[in-house]
C-alpha cells in the first residue's frame, strides 16, 4: 500500500529493518519510558502526516521531527501502516474524550449541546486541527484501505451510538420530540459536524460560534411542544 521505508535514504549508516518474523533487539526499558517513546514518535508522526499527507512523509522526516533514532523508530512501529493505524487510533481517543463531555450532563439536550462546544472549540486548537487533517486522510485511504475503512467507520458509529441513546433518552423523558427518528437524527448531527471540519480544513470563512448558533436552533427544534 504504501512505500517501504526501508528504502529511504538515512545517513550515516544503511537503513535499518526488521526481517520478517525476526524482533528487533532493543535495549530493556521501563514500561513508562517506552510509553513515552512510542508517544513521541505518534506526535512526531502526526506533525509530518498532517503537513506533507501520508504518501509524502518518509522514514527520515519522522527521525527530523522527533529527534529519535531509527532503530527506535522501527522498534515501535514495523511500516508506515503500522504508524498510521496507531496514529488513527489516538485520533479517536481523542474524539472519546470530547464525547465524555456529556457523561455528567443529565439533560439529553444539554448533553448534545456539550459535546457540540467541545467539538467545535478542538477544532480551534492546533492539536484538534491537526487531528482533523489526519481524519481526512484517513476518510480518503478508507476508500483503498479494509483495514483503515473498518477504524474509520466505527470511529462514526461511536458518535452516532451515543447521540442516538442520547436521543432516546429524551423522548423516553418527554424531552425530545416523539417524531424526531433518533438514529437519522445523530447520522446528521455527526455529518453536520463532519461537514464543518471540511470547510474549516479548506480555509472556508468559519466561526464556531456562528456553527454553535446554528446547532442551538437546531437542537431547540428538537424538544418536545408543551
């Protein structure tokens, strides 16, 4: 799928790779001190991806951008594919955390109103724009890709899981509007959102507040006639 590494040119010394059924031996480290490791070289990772896109970053650009060997780079990550499923995993444990905003909001809309601003104010970080930009990345490899299809569909149905039993959870308390379809209704709120982060990516006028306006009239629509 992708280009193997081992062919990028790294000076002084010949490439290093891992011979197919063979570990690399690396010196023993804490639990903790390979953690970090490992996390310096996703951010890393995800610096290149996010500028140059998938395709273009090379073994040499990640060794630039960390400041790590490639011996420990390899260590951690066999291909490119390895790195980019990983990098897709974090991405959407971030997206968990943005989503855990409404675990202590008993009013369902309140709850969808949380994790609307939360949403909305990570794309105004550069950490949450740079995980989108690696989102659309993988939305496009998905298309090539069962593997990366299968992280990236069920980082949509985790979303839509949740804003439906949020749904749900407000008609069963007389919240929500009894017509409003639950699972139709959270497939478009994520697509609305969706739809944001491509506009904001594509340098589009946008403003999360006018965005968070537009959801609140939304939202609004949803509850339930006295």
């Amino acid at each position: 799928m992708y280009e193997d590494w081992s062919k990028d040119a790294i000076e002084p010394g010949p490439p290093i790779v891992r011979p197919v059924g063979q570990e690399l031996r690396m010196p023993k480290l804490k639990p903790e001190t390979m953690a970090a490791r490992r996390d310096e070289i996703l951010q890393a990772a995800e610096i290149c991806f996010a500028r140059q896109g998938f395709h273009q970053t090379t073994i040499a650009d990640v060794i630039a951008q960390s400041g790590l060997s490639a011996g420990c780079i390899y260590g951690h990550f066999a291909s490119k594919e390895e790195l980019i499923q990983a990098i897709g995993e974090h991405r959407h444990a971030r997206d968990a955390a943005l989503l855990a905003a409404a675990r202590d909001v008993s009013d369902p809309l309140d709850a969808l109103r949380a994790i609307a601003r939360a949403s909305l104010a990570d794309m105004q970080k550069e950490e949450g724009l740079r995980s989108r930009r690696i989102a659309l990345q993988l939305w496009a490899e998905a298309l090539r890709d069962d593997d990366i299809r299968a992280q990236v569909t069920d980082g949509v149905r985790k979303p839509v899981a949740l804003i439906t039993e949020l749904l749900l959870r407000g008609q069963r308390l007389g919240v929500i509007d009894r017509s409003v379809h639950p699972r139709s209704m959270a497939r478009t709120l994520v697509a609305m959102f969706q739809g944001f982060v491509l506009q904001r990516l594509w340098g589009e006028p946008f403003s999360s507040a006018e965005a968070m306006t537009a959801l609140e009239a939304l939202l609004t629509g949803l509850a339930a006639r006295r």
